[in-house]
C-alpha cells in the first residue's frame, strides 16, 4: 500500500499548486526551458535545429522523480557548418539592400541531440518562447509565433515529428536533407516544404540504376526510421515493376543490440546476391561499417542514398576498403561564393563563451582547455587562438556544399516570402500580420549563383541528382567522382545519362559486377519460375517446335504462323518447305515415265492390231471394243499425269474426274467383251435370236451407258461440292503438303465405288465364262485381268489412307498404272505374241473342231459382228 499512498500524496500536492495558481497564472511551461546554442537577436527571427551532438546518455528513469534534462554525446562537428551556413546566409541578407531593406533578420538555433523527443521541445520552445505569461489578457496564449520559419532538420523523423507540433500555427518548416516521400503528404504536414528532392524520386532512380546495370538480384538494408522505411517502401515496388527482386530487406537502427547487427552479417554472409542497396542514414551506415570492418566483409557492390554516399567521414573510416566502387545518388553539386571562408571563420564562435563551443573548439582543434571538464589526457592545451590552416577533418571537408546550398536556398525563401508579405521597396511596411507559409509555397527566384528555386504543390524542389562513384586513389583517400546524371524532368526513358568508361567497381575492377539470381535466358528459350522462389529466379526452357522467341529473358514462346515453323535454335520462324510431288523429283520422274512407257505400249498395241486387223484373233475378238479398250488405257495412262505437279484449282478437277471416267469407259469395255463372251459360249441353240440382243449396236450403247452414269456422277461431284487445291498443316509439323482437297469425300467414294462395282461385276462374268475351249481362252485372260485389277483397288484403299503427304498421291498414280497395265498386259499381250510370234495359230484351222464349238464361235462371232466361214 506504500506505493499507493506515495502516489496520492503527490496527486494531492499537483492539485493543490495548480489551483492555488490559477488566478496568478494563465500559460505556464512544463519541465525544463530550452535554450539556443546560438543566438541573434532581430526584427525578425528565423529557427533552426540541427544535431550538434548525435547521441545521448541513456538514463533509466525510477518515475520517484522528474527526469533529468538529456545528456548529449558524440559531437557532431559536420551540423556545425550547417548552423554556419545558416548565418552566412543571414548576414548575407542583412546586408543587402534589395531584400528586405531596413529590417533586420535573427535567428535562434537549438541542438536537438538527434533525439525525436528534443525535437519537439525545441520546436515548440521556437514558437512559443521559454517566458511565463502571468497578467490574464483577453486573448490569452494568442501570440504570434517566436519565429516565422524553422529551418531543419536534417533527418526525417525529426521532421515528422517537429512538422506534426508546429503544423497548426502555420509556422513553415524547411528542410535542406528530409527526404522522406510521407512528408509530401500535405494533409498531414501542410507547413514542411524542403530544398532537396523527395526519396519518392530517388527511390525510383535508385531502382532504374539497378535495371541499367541488370543487377535484377540484390539485397537492401534500410534505416529503421521514417527515412529507411518509406524510401524501401517506394523503391521495393518501382523495383519490382522493373524486374527486380530483393532476396532480403532488412532494418536496423543504430541503437540496436549488437546481436540483431551480426544477424544482417549473416544474412549478407548467406546470401548469393552481390549488390546491396544501403538506405540507411549517414549515422547508422557508420555503425553498420563499423561491423563490416571487424568481419572483414569485401567483394560487395554497395548503392547508396544521398544521405552517405558523399559523407567524407564514412570514406575516412573505410580503412578495409569495404565500400570501394560504391555508387549513389546525391545532390548536384554547388558553389555559393564567400560560404567556404564564412565557414572555416570559427573565432567569432569562440567568442559566444558557450559551453557547446567549447567542447566544439577542442573536438576541432584536438586540445583541452584548462577549465574543460573533458576526460581526454595527453592532450594539448586550447589557446582559443588555434588556426584551422593544415587541420583536416570533417568540419574542413566541404564535399557537403550541395546541402549547404540547400539551407542557402531555404533561408532565401524565407526572405523572399517576407519581402513580398512587408511590401518592400525602399522601405518595409512591418505593421501588418505576418504569414509567409502560403507566400513561400508559391515562390520563385533564382539565386546570386543562378539556381532556380520554386516548390510544387507538395512542398518539393525539382529532382536532380548526380550519379557519383567511390574511386579510391593510390594515397588511400576516396575520389567521389561524378560519373551521371539523373533528371526526373525528362521524358522517363531518358532521365539517367551515365559515363561508362568512368566506373570503378568494387574490388577495384573494370568490370560491371553480376547479380543476378538466373542467366538470362536467351533468345530461342522461355523463363519458368522456379517453385517457391522470386521472380528473378527461374529455369530456360527450350520453346517447343513450331514456337520460337527471337528476344532475351522472354516470358513465353509464340507460336509461328501456319505457313512458317520454327528453326534449329527456336529464334525465328522460317517458311515451311510446301511438298507435293514434283516432275523434277526421282519419284515423279519415274511415274511420269512409266506412265509415258504404259501410254507407248498402248500405242503399240493398237498399231499391232490395226495392221493385223483381218486376222482371226484380231475379228475373233471384237476389235472394235479392242480398239475403245486400247483407247481408254491410253487416257488411263494419260491421266495419271495430271496427278503430278503442284495442285492447282483446274488440275484438282482434272485429275480425278478424268481417272474416274477413263477408268469406267476402260472397265465398260471389258465388261461388254466379258458379255460378249459369256453369251455366245452359254447359247445352247446355234443361231439363237437371243444372240441378236446384244449385238454390235447393244455393246457400244452398254458402254456408253455405263460411261454416262459415272459422267453424271462427276457432274454432281463437281457441281455441288469439287475437289480444291488445300494446304495441309497438320500431317507435318515442318512441312506444308499441297494436296487437292476432296471436297465432298461422297462424291469421291462414289466414283471409286462406281469403279469397283464394274470391275466386280466384270470379274464374276470373266469368271463364269473361264471355262472356255483352250482354242479361244479370252475369258480367262479378262479374268486374270480382273484379278489384278481388284487386288490393286483393294490394296490400294489401306495404302492411300496410311501414306503420308506427296507418297499418297504416289499410291494413288501407282494404282492407276498397275491396274492399267494389268488390263493391257493380260488382255493384249498373248494375242500380241500369238500374231508376232506363233502365226500359225492366228488361221482358219485353229477354229477347226467339233461341230459344238463351231456354233459357239459362229455365235460369238454373230455377237461381234463379224462373219467367219467357218467350213474346212
């Protein structure tokens, strides 16, 4: 319970105070008064903040008592030439007669320890004032604000945070190095405006620099801080626009444990990336090199943000050459004439008699004085005379110029805004109310170096940076030499312009570091993604046939056109070779020569018979329908020649109309010997008028008949649906088979039915009729004619479905012929040998016998028109 009563006690004496001081007091601070480090007095008064010191004493608070005021540590000698620049640039002012005549410009600028918690203090000790308002007025704590513009701070955290307090009274804050994209969110902070880009922009060039190069696999550590935060944020998604992957993204701030620093060393240890984007602070990147150092951790292509990429003292305590070839953004570089020297004049700060100047003056010159209360020894003792001639540090290094210039330019600002706001002329009218956040936002004037200065809606300056490289030299120090430029103002595929021949990379090389997670796939190939991996992470895969992809790391393979098929290497489409059988090929030749040599023998044959027409075998055969037959074969053979060439739309027609109706005027004729013969050796009575049915005139009708139907058939076949030339796609991936189309398959079928169901018909009469004398064995010779015919009509049927492309054609030709020559060899040829070679039997005495077979053959003779004497 003694806690409890401890508590109340002091509850009981808060509310006793605050009452009794009620009516004594209307505003009264809490907690300790701030107080500036510098300090000016003036008509008007301009705030600045900035860290002197970079830390603090960490103190564990009992909450007994009130905390002590914070302890700060870790000078900070670089914030002290932005506090210079602040006054060089009032002074500046102040002597000027066209800006701002007869007033006087002050200022009041704070140490905030980089601390977010002092940051707010200071902010609102700058515009509110430390004193104690104790005469009630009618309008109590109304006053206008200490200063009319803050200008700092150089991180963003304490930006957020001082722009958040002082926001409501109007009161403008300037940044000359916040770049945190949050703060140009108006609604949120609508009084911070800033000289220098947002990390919106560098984020994005930071990533289009990593496109350039191809690094497509790296890994990023970031400050755990409004800057780091939101600058990885904007650059981790235009990264991944561009094809980008980070295989890690880690944060740490400097008051971290040493134990989560060495997990990010591992980290970086285990990883196969060889590129690291540092968006860290200029704080927090000395700490992390710090612990690069003791792991000796080299070989790594470092890209860095304008906040360290051009801090000389991160060069100078690079010893182990860890960050050597580092590339980054930064900000253009500057020159305001008379700044440097105004900078490097420290004696009037020796003169302010300050303790913060004192610790400023021995961490400057590296000696004590005597009334120092600092704990370094072997020292040597401050004279306050000290000459900065031959001193080399930080506060000497001027390679910061650029954001110099930025707090040049902010101040400027300011004055400008109030000259239009006072009406000055010649003179200042100072009564009226002063308001410069509005009049600044829309100001605009070029500076005595001849910079543009102007915000847009969202408080920022236009985004340019320069591309700067680390080169080290061979006395050991780092160059940082410019080697691009990037203007977000231009067209957005021409913002970076880059000297390549200028680099030096990491490890000293000459050569573009790799870091990528897989090869490019080359041309002729696709990217798969591998399972569980980024993006970037991904197998080749050659693209299939007939897919082709003629550019690098392509997503897909495209399909070639119908026409076209892919070549060896899947890069290009080439035009497909178009297949039909030619004349000039082997093959063609050979069947356009048997053709030719089957239409020869034909013509042979027929001008054997025509010269031995009076013979016997020659009118013992009905040489009329032997002379059609002959004529037929020879269309037979013809017609397989339309078969050959490239398909055209004539020739489609041509070639199966033709076989087809050839082949029916062929088969008509043998189906009219066959009748011929099967009717004169079945009439049992000699002189039978039966005979007289199917003489001379009933052959020729029959033939023309059957003849005619297959026309009709073609005629329809034509007519309704005809056979088209066709390129055939799909039977040969590589190939185009031009081939005649059917058309309609019915009317194809049916022609070749037609055909068949002759030639069967013809060979069942043959067959019937094969028992003939040996004297006269026609129908024998019809019937083994007729054998061969089926037997290649049915063989031919498989062999046409099954054969690819230009070969069916070929079965299709080959069929012709054999069957062709089938019907001329065995029908023609043993009458050929017998009146060539066996004469005497091609006589009257051959048809000498029995008187039974002298009525057949008078019959069949009667059949065919022709009269024989038949008497011995």
């Amino acid at each position: 319970m003694q806690p409890y009563v401890r508590w109340g006690w002091a509850l009981l004496q808060l509310l006793v105070a605050t009452f009794s001081q009620a009516e004594e007091l209307v505003c009264q601070q809490r907690g300790d008064p701030e107080n500036p480090q510098l300090y000016k007095d003036g008509d008007i008064i301009l705030g600045g903040t900035f860290s002197f010191h970079s830390s603090w004493k960490v103190i564990q608070d009992t909450y007994m008592h009130k905390p002590l005021p914070l302890e700060c540590t870790s000078l900070n000698l670089g914030k002290f030439q932005l506090a210079q620049a602040i006054i060089f640039t009032i002074e500046e002012i102040n002597n000027s007669t066209d800006l701002l005549p007869s007033i006087s410009l002050g200022y009041k600028i704070y140490d905030n320890c980089d601390s977010m918690t002092k940051s707010v203090k200071v902010a609102l000790a700058l515009a509110n004032g430390n004193e104690v308002v104790s005469v009630p007025t009618e309008a109590p704590c109304t006053r206008p604000g200490q200063v009319q513009a803050i200008m700092g701070e150089t991180s963003s955290s304490p930006c957020v945070a001082i722009a958040t307090v002082i926001g409501p009274f109007h009161i403008p804050e300037i940044s000359h190095f916040a770049t945190c994209a949050c703060l140009s969110d108006k609604t949120k902070y609508p009084s911070f405006l800033r000289t220098i880009p947002s990390d919106n922009y560098q984020s994005r060039a930071l990533a289009q620099l990593l496109k350039h190069f191809g690094w497509t696999w790296v890994g990023a550590i970031r400050s755990n801080n409004d800057y780091g935060n939101n600058g990885m944020t904007t650059f981790t998604e235009t990264a991944q626009q561009l094809g980008i992957c980070l295989e890690y993204s880690v944060s740490f701030h400097k008051t971290d444990p040493s134990d989560k620093i060495k997990k990010i060393i591992g980290i970086i240890n285990a990883s196969t990336s060889k590129v690291i984007v540092a968006f860290l602070s200029s704080t927090d990147m000395n700490v992390l090199l710090h612990v690069l150092s003791q792991h000796n951790l080299t070989g790594y292509q470092w890209v860095g943000t304008e906040s360290w990429i051009m801090d000389s003292d991160i060069a100078e305590k690079d010893t182990h050459h860890i960050l050597d070839g580092a590339i980054g953004l930064s900000i253009p570089k500057a020159h305001v004439s008379g700044m440097r020297e105004f900078i490097l004049d420290v004696k009037p700060l020796n003169s302010s008699g300050s303790e913060l100047f004192t610790e400023f003056w021995e961490n400057l010159f590296n000696c004590k004085f005597k009334q120092s209360n600092s704990s370094a020894e072997n020292q040597r003792e401050c004279t306050g005379h000290e000459d900065l001639t031959g001193v080399q540090n930080s506060f000497t290094d001027m390679s910061l110029m650029p954001i110099f210039n930025n707090v040049y330019k902010g101040v400027y600002a300011v004055a400008h805004a109030l000259h239009i706001i006072l009406g000055c002329n010649e003179t200042c009218n100072y009564s009226v109310q002063l308001d410069p956040l509005k009049h600044i936002r829309k100001i605009y004037f070029k500076t005595k170096e001849g910079d543009e200065v102007y915000f847009d809606e969202n408080g920022d300056p236009p985004a340019k940076y320069e591309i700067i490289n680390w080169q080290p030299t061979e006395n050991g120090i780092v160059d940082f030499v410019t080697v691009g430029l990037y203007d977000a103002s231009l067209p957005a595929d021409k913002p970076l312009s880059l000297q390549h021949n200028s680099f030096i990379w990491a490890q000293n090389s000459q050569q573009v570091p790799v870091s990528v997670c897989s090869e490019k796939c080359p041309p002729g190939t696709r990217k798969v993604l591998q399972k569980e991996k980024p993006v970037c992470c991904y197998d080749c895969i050659r693209c299939a046939e007939g897919e082709i992809s003629n550019m690098t790391d392509s997503i897909t393979c495209e399909h070639c056109h119908p026409e076209s098929w892919s070549n060896d290497r899947r890069d290009a489409c080439v035009k497909k070779e178009a297949e039909f059988l030619s004349h000039e090929e082997i093959m063609g030749v050979l069947l356009t020569a048997a053709a030719l040599f089957g239409t020869w023998m034909t013509a042979v044959v027929a001008a054997i018979f025509f010269t031995y027409r009076t013979t016997p075998i020659v009118r013992a055969n009905n040489s009329e329908l032997s002379f059609l037959l002959l004529f037929s074969l020879t269309l037979c053979f013809l017609c397989s020649l339309t078969f050959i060439g490239r398909p055209s739309e004539w020739s489609c027609m041509l070639r199966h109309t033709a076989f087809g109706i050839t082949f029916v005027l062929c088969i008509s004729c043998v189906l009219g010997k066959t009748i011929v013969v099967l009717m004169a050796f079945r009439a049992t009575l000699p002189g039978s008028n039966v005979m007289k049915w199917f003489g001379p005139a009933q052959q020729r009708l029959s033939v023309v008949a059957f003849t005619l139907i297959q026309v009709v058939i073609c005629i329809l076949w034509l007519t309704i649906s005809p056979p088209f030339p066709f390129k055939n796609f799909t039977q040969f991936k590589d190939k185009i088979i031009l081939e005649c189309a059917l058309g309609s398959a019915v009317g194809f079928w049916a022609v070749l039915g037609y055909i068949g169901l002759l030639a069967i018909l013809c060979f069942i009469l043959a067959f019937l009729a094969r028992k003939l004398p040996d004297n006269f064995n026609e129908a024998k010779l019809i019937t083994f004619s007729m054998l061969i015919f089926c037997a290649v009509w049915i063989t031919f049927i498989p062999a046409y479905v099954s054969s690819p492309g230009k070969f069916s054609v070929a079965v299709e030709i080959f069929a012709i012929l054999a069957s062709s020559f089938g019907l001329l060899i065995c029908t023609f040829i043993p009458k050929c040998y017998i009146i060539l070679l066996k004469p005497e039997k091609n006589t009257k005495k051959k048809y000498d016998g029995e008187r039974s077979i002298k009525i057949i053959l008078k019959n069949y003779k009667i059949c065919s028109g022709f009269h024989l004497d038949l008497k011995p």
